[in-house]
C-alpha cells in the first residue's frame, strides 16, 4: 500500500545504519533517492549499488553537515540533478561519551553541530523549495535520550531534545505549506554507532533484557515507521513524536 514512485528523497547520513536502511527502503517503495555521507564513501557506493538494483536512481553526496555553506551546495545539487526534494530524513548524527565536570568542551560543540545544527542546516535549506512546491515531508530522527535523558551522554540527549521541540515548532509553522514534519524516536538497536558497547555480550544481553519486547532492533525496524511518515498514510501525521523502542520508554 505505501507507494512512493516519483517521489525524491534526500536521507542524511544514509551510507550506514538506520540511514542506509531507510534509503533501501524507500527505493524499494519505489523512490529515487539521494544519501549524504561524511567519511565512509565506500559505504556509499554500497548503497547506491543497491538502489540502482532495485530500478531506483541513487546520488551519493560527500558533505561536511556542519558547515552551513556546505549543506546548501549539497542541496542546491541535488534539486539540480532531481529537480526537487519530496521527503527530507534528518537522520545523521554520532552518540560520544561525556562526563560533564572534564571540561571536554571539543564532545559538546562536535555533538552539538553534527546531531543538531546539521538538521537545522538541512531543513532550512530544504525548506524554501518544499513551499514552493506546496508540498513535503520532514522526518527527524531522534532517541529515546531526547525524552528520558542520558546519563554521561547528556550532550546527545539534549539535541535529541530539541530535536523534539524543532519538530513540534516547525510541524506547526510549516503546515499551511502542506509540509509535515515528524520524529522517530529509536531505542537502543544494532548499529555501527552501538558496536563498541554492544562487543560486551553481558552488557548487550542487560540491555536485551531492559526492553519489554526481549529484543534489539536491526536498522530496519526503524526505517519502516520513517518509511510509514513519509508516506500518504500518514497525510493526516505532524507533530508527532513516534517511539520505536520495544516498549522502553512508554512517553513521548
């Protein structure tokens, strides 16, 4: 029933992990899509390699998220190549440690520009052409961090909080342009970002056992419910703030 043939989408952070899982899915829905990456540009061949399988065009793009300048010539060459962009995922970002007290001021600002100040870069580049086209759909990703904090982890906690609050402000002022705009909220799932702490069997098995439904996620648990928000069946969706996390965190 989802259908998004003709539809372009551009999925921040899509060579790896959630985002790699959403770009697949969205091609097999039938959009062409464009996925952004910082480092790991083989991984973005991989995914372009998949999409092209599935019938569907693929743009890579190389983008340093952070900088404002560089998010809008990313942007500007995309519209340029697919003339538009239909559906936005704010899904890249990195999850460090920090114990506040250490003075590590260089994990606050790092976290601070990747996780937050790219998703602000991003929509307000994106943005302007949506309203032009009198259409859109904006999906951020955020953690379930954002809702019940994090010890040790507070500076991703807090852009995943915002992330909240800019979903909720921008659903409502972006509206009258029949944009969307709409948040999943993971848990804890298997990805390259969870592998250091998850190469603990005793603590990856804590962890299991924390979530009421008894499992950790692969990508693709995620990448349905974005799938779902960007599609029709959700025309009536904005706002809202959709937690995938197995029962963990029972609040939004």
């Amino acid at each position: 029933m989802i259908d998004l043939r003709g539809k372009k989408a551009l999925i921040t952070g899509g060579s790896r992990g959630i985002g790699r899982a959403t770009s697949i899915l969205f091609a097999k829905a039938g959009a062409d899509v464009a996925v952004t990456y910082q480092r790991r540009e083989e991984a973005a061949v991989e995914v372009k390699k998949t999409v092209e399988t599935l019938g569907r065009r693929c743009l890579t793009t190389k983008v340093e998220i952070s900088d404002q300048t560089e998010v809008k010539r990313a942007v500007d060459g995309i519209i340029h190549e697919y003339g538009r962009i239909d559906v936005l995922v704010n899904n890249a970002g990195i999850w460090t440690y920090l114990e506040i007290g250490s003075g590590d001021v260089k994990a606050w600002k790092e976290t601070m520009e990747i996780d937050l100040d790219s998703a602000y870069y991003f929509t307000d580049a994106v943005v302007h052409h949506m309203k032009k086209n009198k259409q859109g759909g904006i999906i951020n990703v955020g953690s379930t961090a954002g809702i019940r904090g994090e010890a040790f982890h507070s500076h991703y906690a807090a852009t995943k909080g915002a992330l909240n609050a800019l979903t909720k402000s921008w659903a409502v002022e972006f509206a009258p342009h029949n944009i969307r705009v709409n948040l999943v909220a993971p848990g804890w799932v298997e990805t390259d970002m969870c592998a250091g702490v998850f190469s603990d069997p005793a603590f990856k098995e804590s962890v299991r056992q924390s979530i009421p439904l008894k499992r950790i996620p692969p990508p693709e648990d995620i990448a349905g419910p974005i799938l779902f928000l960007a599609s029709g069946l959700a025309r009536h969706i904005t706002g809202a703030i959709i937690n995938v996390n197995g029962g963990a965190v029972l609040c939004g």
